[in-house]
C-alpha cells in the first residue's frame, strides 16, 4: 500500500491535534466547559498527578479544547509542543518567568507594543530583570547590547509602531555567537501564519 502523503498546510490549519469524538461525531472541536475531570481511581489520579500518564487533571493546567489549538499551532509550525494562554500579556509574563531569574538581562527590540515596552521597563526590573532596547534595524546594537547575564532577546517580526521587519536568522546569529544559553521571544503578532522564519531559535 503506498504510504499516505503528510497532510498539508491547509489541512494541518483545519484538522491538526483533533480526534474528533467518536461517540458524537462532532466535526468542530467541541468547547469543554469543565475546570475538573474524573478519575477511574485513586491510582489513575496519581498518574494524573506524577505526570506518570497523560491526561487532565485541572482546566487551567491543561483543557480538550485548549489541548487542540496548542497542537494544532505546534504541528503548523513544525514545533514540538504550544503553550496557550487568555491573552497576549499573559503569554509575555510566562514566557519570561519560565526562562529568567533576578539578575538576568533581555535584549529587547525598541519597537514594541506598548504593553510590552511597559513591563520589560517598569514591572520586571522591581523583580530583577532588566532591558536593554536595541533598534530592530541596528545588528551592532544587538550585539554590543549582549552581556554577561543576557538570557532572552525579544522583538516583533514586524515592529510596532513602524513596521520595520526583523532580520531574525542575523540576529540568531548574533545571539549564537555571544552566548548559546540565549534565546528568542519572537512575536508574530501581524505576520501571517506559517512563516517558517519565527521558529528560528535565536
Ligand atoms: C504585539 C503584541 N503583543 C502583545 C499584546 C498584548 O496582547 P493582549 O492584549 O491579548 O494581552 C498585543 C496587543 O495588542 C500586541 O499587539
């Protein structure tokens, strides 16, 4: 039997991360009101809980219908998993305090939403973390702006207000070059999807 060619891009968009229900048949994925899940027992929840068995345990840690847009965002974007949350500002903060500690330093593109420019400038440094703004044009500031304890660079692909376009595989290298425990935030807030350029890992 030949083998089934990968799905493509626009298959992926429509159907990646769903097993639709086989009970009811529903073609869209089905919207899980529920913050808890049952247990078949106590030991089924203690696999729930040691993380030894997949599953889940508690809304805000994982949902079905949360479950399928992070699958399906990861398998567009050639990824291996997708963390999703209620808005973009959370997204920033868990990103953020997932990689970085007091005393580390973010690189941060000059060109950024607002909300974005005001928590890297007056909310993370009462916890430690401090910015340095770089033109996102300015490859030298990229690079004279990495220090010591610069864990994360953060840009647009396209900049706010101005539009200027990131040139993300320089600044990866720059980033390479400096320091391999320095990573990348890249927002693609505009661009369209499937833009293969915002998983290059910087
Ligand atoms: C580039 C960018 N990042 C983050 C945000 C914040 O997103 P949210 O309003 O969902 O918190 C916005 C909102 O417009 C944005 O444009």
């Amino acid at each position: 039997m030949p083998t089934p060619k990968p799905p493509a891009f626009e298959t992926l968009s429509l159907h990646a991360g769903q097993h639709p229900d086989p009970v009811t048949r529903s073609r869209a994925v089905p919207i899980y009101q529920t913050t808890s899940y049952m247990f078949d027992d106590a030991d089924h929840a203690a696999g729930l809980f040691n993380l030894e068995r997949a599953g889940h345990i508690y809304t805000r840690i994982s949902n079905p219908t949360t479950a399928v847009l992070e699958e399906r965002l990861a398998a567009l974007e050639e990824g291996v998993g997708a963390v999703c949350t209620a808005s973009g500002m959370a997204a920033m903060h868990l990103a953020i305090a997932t990689l970085l500690g007091a005393d580390d330093h973010i690189v941060a593109s000059a060109s950024l939403y607002g909300g974005s420019i005001n928590l890297l400038t007056h909310t993370l440094p009462r916890f430690g973390v401090t910015t340095s703004f770089v033109k996102p044009s300015d490859l030298d500031g990229f690079r004279a702006a990495i220090g010591r304890n610069t864990r994360l660079i953060i840009a647009e692909t396209i900049g706010n207000p101005g539009l200027e376009v990131l040139d993300i595989p320089k600044v990866a290298d720059i980033a390479h070059a400096a320091d391999d425990t320095v990573v990348g935030e890249i927002e693609n807030w505009q661009a369209v999807f499937g833009n293969k350029n915002i998983t290059v890992p910087v």
